[in-house]
C-alpha cells in the first residue's frame, strides 16, 4: 500500500497545502484497495470480537475486588 500512495504522489509537481497532499494519498489509498485480498473468515470477525468481549468481561467480573477495601487498596496502588 506504502509503494502504491509513493508511485501516486510521485507525479505531483507542485504541493500548495496539507490538504492536498491528503488527497493525494488519499487518491493513492483508494488505488492500493484494489490489490488488497480478503481475509479468510473475515465474516466471522464479528463473532469473534463479540466473544472475547464476553470473556473479558467475565474475567473482570471474576477478578473484581469484594469488599470497598480492596477497590480503595486497588486504587491506592494503581
């Protein structure tokens, strides 16, 4: 992707201000998609990120101080 926005802005000329060269790049980005190849399982991503979200949470619940006197000692040492 680097080589593709670089082969892109390397006919520019002329840089007049910052949100030119956004453009560019830009405009180079949307070049280098077109190579890009999909990730095997990419539909279960969604599935995936919900599960290891359910596990966090459980393993914080797990972990979570009992009493108000270990949250304010967690607290203290954080």
């Amino acid at each position: 992707m680097i080589e593709t926005v670089r082969r892109t802005s390397r006919n520019v000329k002329r840089w007049q201000n910052g949100d030119m060269c956004l453009r560019w790049t830009a405009a180079g980005m949307l070049e280098a998609e077109q190579q890009f190849r999909k990730i095997i399982g990419y539909s279960d991503l969604a599935k995936l990120a919900l599960a290891v979200e359910q596990d966090l949470t459980a393993h914080r619940a797990a972990v979570a101080p009992t009493t108000r006197q270990e949250a304010d000692t967690l607290a203290t040492i954080s």
